[in-house]
C-alpha cells in the first residue's frame, strides 16, 4: 500500500486536462503538474488519500511524544475525567438535585456524557493549535494541510480509549452493565469525531490568521462544558426548548452515548437527534470549506 | 524546442501585501481587527460617510518575484544565485507548491520532492530511529523506501549507535549528519534543494557535496539548487540563473553567472558588514567591518606591498581567547590562502565589545587581479566558527611598476609569485 505513493506521484494532473492549450514541449501524455493562482486543486481528495501514510506517522509522533514525555500523559487522561466526574454528580446531582436517566447511577450517567465530550474538547484544543505548532513542516514541505488537524484525532483517541477504560471499571463497581445497545456505540464514536472535526477545522484557520483566537478557545470549551448536557441528563431541558436546544451538535452525540451505553435507560430524542446530525452536517462542510479557502496561504501567513 | 522540458515557468509572480502599519508582521491578531473596526465605526459615527472613503488602512503590494520566466530540461543541474531577499527563497517555495504564485504559471514534469531545510520536522523526543522514518515520511518517502535505505542512511550519517537515542542527546554535529543523511537518500525525479549544504564540520560538508554531486549526475535527475557558496555552485551545476529583486537578471553557464554576482555583490555593500547576510554565525560576536588597504587607496593595492586590514568587531559578552583571521579568495570564491592569529601562536585572551584588529600580510605576491577577502572570529583554536562574513569584501592588486610588470604576471599562469633562484650549468 505504500508503494504507491511512488507511482502514483502526489497531486498530478493528467497532462491533456491540465494543459488543454498544449504548451511546446511537454509531452501530453506525461503527468504534469500545474500551478497557477487561485487554481483549485483537482484532485485534493486523491492527493489526501496518497498522504495517508503522512497522516498516519504524524499521529503517531503526537501519540509517542505525548506518551513519552512523562507518564503526566496517561495520568492526565485518567485524572481529568474523575475529577470532572466527581465535581459534576455533587454540582448537579447532590447540590441541585437534578435527576439522573431511569434507573442508571448520576455518576455513570456523567461519565457516560463525558466520554464524548472530552472527545470533542480534545480534538478542538488540539487541533486548533496544531498548524501553529507545526509551522516548520507547512512552511518547508507541500503536502494537504487538512492532514495536520485530523492528525490529532488519534490522540485523542487513545486518551478515550483510557477514559472508556475508566467507565468500564466504573460500571463494574455499580454492577450496572451496557447492554445490546453497545453495539451502536462505533457509530456515535464516528459522529463524535465529525461532529468535532467541523468545528476544530474552522477555528483552526482562524487560528493560523488571527494569532490570538487560541486565548478564545479555553473560554469556549468552558463554555460549551455547560451549555452541553455533561454534567446533566438533557431530559432536564424543558420540551418546548429541547429541539432549539439539540442545535448543539454535541448534544445529540452525548444523547446517543447515553443512550447506547446506558440500556436505553435514556431516552432517544429523534427530532432533536437529527437536528443534532444536519448541524454536525453543516459544521463540517463550513469547516472543510473555510479550511480550504485559506488553506492556500498557510505558508505565508506562518 | 526539445520535448524534454521539465519544469516550465511562465509570467511568473508572487505578490505579497505589506501592511503599514503592522510592520511586515504576517498574521494579525483578532484584537488588531476588532481594535481598528471599533476605530472606524467611531470615526464614522463622528464624521458621517466621509471617513469610509479614507484609507483606514494602508496595505502595499511586495513582488517578491516577478515576470520569471524558464525552462528546465530532464537531467539539468541548475543553480539559482542571488542575494538574500532577492527572491530565491520564494521561488523554491512556488515551484514546491508551499505558496501559492500570485500570477503566471508553473508546468512541472515529474515526481518533485523538496529539500528546503534538513531536518523538517525532527522531533527531539524521538529516537534517531523514530526521526528517520517520520523525517523520510515529510519529504514524501514510502515507508518501505525507508526501510529499505535504512542502513544506508543511519551508515552515511554515522550514528549507528546511537540509533536509539532521543535526538535531543545528539550533539548538534550528529544532529545535522542525520538530517542530512535522510534528505540525501531521496530518489525524486526533480530536486529543489535549498541552501542545505552548509551544515556540518568541514569533513561533513565535503562529504554532503560528494553525496549531492552523486545525486546530481544520476540519471536524468533534475535538480534545482540554492546556494550561497559559489565554489559548491560551480562544482554542481551546468547552468545558473541570477535573480535580483525578484527577477531573473542573468542566466547562463555557470562561472560567468557566478562572476556577475559576486561583483554585483561588492559594489553593494562596501561600507558595512552589520547586514552582510552570508555569514556562518553563533551571534556572540559580528564583525561589523573589513578596512583593506590604506584609505585613500580604497581595497587597492600594489603587487609586492604590504598588504594591511583592520576588522571591527562588537563582542556580545565576554570571550575568552578568540582568533581572528583572513582568508583570501579568487573570483570564483576558491580559497587561495587563509592567514590568522592562530598561525601566529597568538593567544588574545579575554575579549569583550567593541575591538578593532590590525593585520598585515607583508609583500603580498599575489598576481595583480581581483579577489575576495572573507574576514572570520572564530574559538581559541580556529575549529569553530564565531562570525564569518563570506567574501564580503574585495581586494584589487594593481601591477608594481618594474620588472614584474603586467605582461609578466598574467593571472591565467598563476596566482602567486614566488620567488625563484635558478642556476645555468652548460655540460660539454
């Protein structure tokens, strides 16, 4: 499979559809790549596909390096979530009394919601400054810079893969077990990550252009930790707001986790839940259309 | 026209916007947008529609390159010259589709891969070995292509044992090898290399120009290269183009090309070393300027004379025992000779900023002609470079009235005078 990064040489426009004015001199039936201003790249899907393997060890560098440098990484991503954990089910569940779903532990129920919403905020703060943190690579190499962002997907990943860990042991303590359902959950794990991934795009070419925008990203993952339903089931929200409410395209990830984790002791939402879908649609075409847009003067802006 | 081009620029051009008043900074903060709306709208609430019409803010167009126009053939080796700032940079950087050019076009033939640095993304936490793969996989190698120069790679850089150590241990010496070595191993059909031989210790170097020399006569390889030292330019490349505020000025066989700039160069800068840019510097130190000559004679003198020079220089801190040389050099940048304190047995002891150093080469028999002087500061013992200004001066000898006169001192039989004694013995 790597192979053919060889033959199939990265970004090449076949000769008669790039030249159709046939320039003296270069063979038609030779691939020949084109750069022009403002021309948009043909085969931008293809050419990401051929940089995969470029995806894939830009991953694990920020996989290796962050697991390397202390053992603070595995820790951070076990201490994160239980404290979270802890202070949300006193906040919303001791202190305002709020209810949990059916029959399923206040604590799982949090942790269950947290499991996404980690996912999200990761992937977001991650993303957001990954341009930056690597421009040395955009401003000496050409390759898709859509691969830099996505390429924090996988750690966060790995630190969800230790948080679900987490969850496991926790719903062994409570002798509350997933059902069927959890079956689903590679589903909502893939809705998780667009629905990120949308976002994290957009603010990651604001980022490049506006070197400050980063100070805004701490305040909007608090932010939207509280207008999210983590600490809180989202059947608290009253009927009337809850499909203005589902605009939130986290809110309908969280919902499906619960949903799939819990036994179906939280109940689906449908209307809202595909809402939440159409706005995880739409950020992610706004965020891969804004990416692209600017993408082509990354390297100067650097 | 050959069918064999493969790299075709046309009207060539990349234009950059130069804010005003945000000094050439790049990126502008989110604070700056909202700080100079705020400032507009209150501008325009106080004076109506008017001051819409006003410049708010002035933003100035920069061609870094402009109406480049060439063509490169299968298998040429090719090399761009030119000031810092003049453009080359940017021209490396279109052709490896990092930027974007702002008008024109580019044709290119060909699988490119692009060396603009050594070492791009080196990450210090990683091993050698990790840094290898994740080095190749930047500059477009598969990872079986890795695999399989692996042993070359880690041969030529000569770190074998430490392989598996974090490359933040390396030395920077071992660093750079390493860099170096992964970089080399590329097998593209076009290389763009920029400036990246000028990296290592001398034996490295020379190592690296070996290496690039391979690469360049290989098969139908074709290579564009970028550099500063003009002597590894005219050992590689068949052909060079000059470029001069974005601009292509000159093109042709490489020695003329060579010569046109390095004059071009002098003339520029005579007064002042503070901004020569081609320098090999640690920043402790920086020779701010090279007297040649008496003042009235400007960089003239006479065959057979003494020659004396007076470098300035500005010590950042403290500096214990530095030395200080001159090294002279003909057109074409080839060293010729290289004098320095060392040499001398001299030990200056500690040194701190501003200085000024006399020398002088006593009945200098250089044959009359031009050549270039790079002036240099360097550790007690000459092995590390401090500041060293390349060929940033330049010293004219004019012919000594007498026996040795024009005619017999002509510079394509030699460079130096020797004195000679010769004896006739007739046999019978």
């Amino acid at each position: 499979m790597i192979n053919r990064l060889k033959q199939a040489s990265p970004a090449v426009v076949d000769g008669p559809l790039a030249l159709p004015d046939k320039p003296n001199g270069i063979h038609e039936h030779e691939r020949v790549l084109v750069l022009e201003a403002g021309r948009a790249e043909r085969h931008y899907w293809r050419d990401l596909w051929t940089y995969r393997e470029l995806f894939a060890i830009l991953a694990w560098r920020d996989l290796a390096v962050r697991y390397k440098q202390t053992a603070m990484g595995v820790a951070w991503a076990l201490i994160r979530p239980i404290l979270s954990m802890l202070v949300f089910t006193v906040l919303f569940n001791r202190v305002a009394k709020l209810p949990s779903v059916g029959h399923a532990p206040y604590s799982v129920m949090v942790f269950a919601g947290m499991l996404p919403w980690f996912l999200f905020s990761t992937i977001l703060a991650d993303a957001s400054i990954s341009l930056v943190n690597n421009s040395n690579l955009i401003s000496k190499v050409y390759f898709p810079r859509l691969i830099v962002p996505s390429a924090t997907i996988l750690v966060a990943l790995a630190d969800f893969a230790i948080t679900f860990a987490l969850l496991i042991l926790m719903m062994a303590w409570y002798r509350f077990f997933p059902d069927w359902r959890l079956i689903f959950m590679p589903f909502f794990l893939v809705l998780a990550i667009l629905a990120s991934l949308g976002p994290a795009l957009y603010i990651t070419a604001l980022n490049v252009k506006y070197r400050d925008f980063r100070y805004i990203i701490p305040f909007i993952l608090q932010f939207g930790l509280y207008v999210s339903p983590v600490g809180f089931s989202s059947t608290v929200v009253p009927q009337k707001w809850r499909l203005l409410y589902s605009l939130n395209p986290v809110v309908g990830v969280i919902d499906g986790f619960r949903w799939c984790l819990l036994r179906g002791e939280s109940q689906f939402y449908w209307p809202g839940f595909f809402l939440s879908i159409a706005a995880v649609v739409v950020w992610l075409w706004l965020g891969i259309w804004y990416f692209r847009k600017t993408e082509r003067t990354f390297a100067d802006l650097l | 026209m050959t069918g064999d081009v493969v790299i075709r620029a046309e009207a060539l051009g990349k234009k950059y916007l130069v804010g005003h008043d945000v000094q050439r900074e790049r990126y502008t903060t989110l604070r700056e947008v909202i700080t100079r709306k705020v400032r507009r709208l209150a501008r325009m609430g106080a004076n109506g529609f008017r001051a819409t019409m006003g410049r708010g803010h002035e933003v100035e167009e920069f061609w870094a390159l402009k109406e480049i126009d060439f063509e490169i053939k299968r298998g040429e080796v090719v090399g761009i010259i030119g000031r810092n700032g003049a453009g080359k940079s940017t021209l490396l950087k279109v052709l490896s589709r990092i930027t974007e050019p702002s008008e024109g076009r580019v044709s290119i033939k060909g699988r490119v891969a692009s060396l603009l640095e050594v070492g791009t993304g080196f990450h210090p936490e990683l091993t050698g070995r990790e840094n290898i793969y994740l080095n190749g996989a930047i500059l477009g190698m598969a990872r079986a292509e890795i695999r399989r120069k692996f042993d070359e790679i880690v041969a030529f850089a000569e770190v074998e044992r430490f392989l598996d150590t974090p490359v933040k241990r390396y030395s920077s010496g071992m660093h750079v090898r390493l860099a170096f070595s992964v970089a080399a191993h590329l097998e593209p059909e076009i290389l763009i290399v920029d400036e990246v031989l000028a990296v290592g210790d001398a034996a490295f170097q020379e190592k690296c120009i070996g290496k690039m020399n391979a690469v360049a006569k290989s098969d139908g390889r074709t290579v564009l290269f970028v550099s500063h030292n003009m002597s590894v330019v005219q050992h590689l490349c068949s052909r060079a183009a000059l470029i001069r505020a974005g601009r292509i000025t000159a093109s042709g066989g490489t020695a003329s090309i060579v010569a046109t700039y390095l004059s071009d160069v002098r003339q520029e800068s005579r007064v002042s070393l503070v901004d020569w840019a081609d320098r090999n510097t640690t920043g402790e130190a920086r020779i701010t300027k090279l007297e040649v000559g008496d003042d009235a004679a400007g960089n003239r003198i006479t065959f057979g004379q003494d020659f004396r020079f007076r470098i300035h220089a500005t010590f950042k801190e403290p500096f214990a025992d530095p030395s200080f040389g001159l090294m002279i050099h003909d057109t074409t940048g080839v060293p010729l000779a290289n004098v320095h304190t060392v040499h001398q047995g001299m030990r200056l002891g500690k040194v701190d900023g501003n200085i000024v150093v006399d020398g002088v080469i006593p009945k200098l028999n250089l044959y009359p002609g031009r050549y270039f002087l790079s002036p240099w500061i360097c550790n007690s013992t000459a092995s590390r470079d401090v500041d060293f200004p390349r060929m940033c001066a330049e010293l004219n000898i004019i012919p000594a009235p007498g026996p040795h006169g024009d005619l017999l001192l002509d510079p394509t039989w030699g460079k130096y005078f020797l004195a000679s004694e010769w004896k006739l013995t007739q046999s019978h």
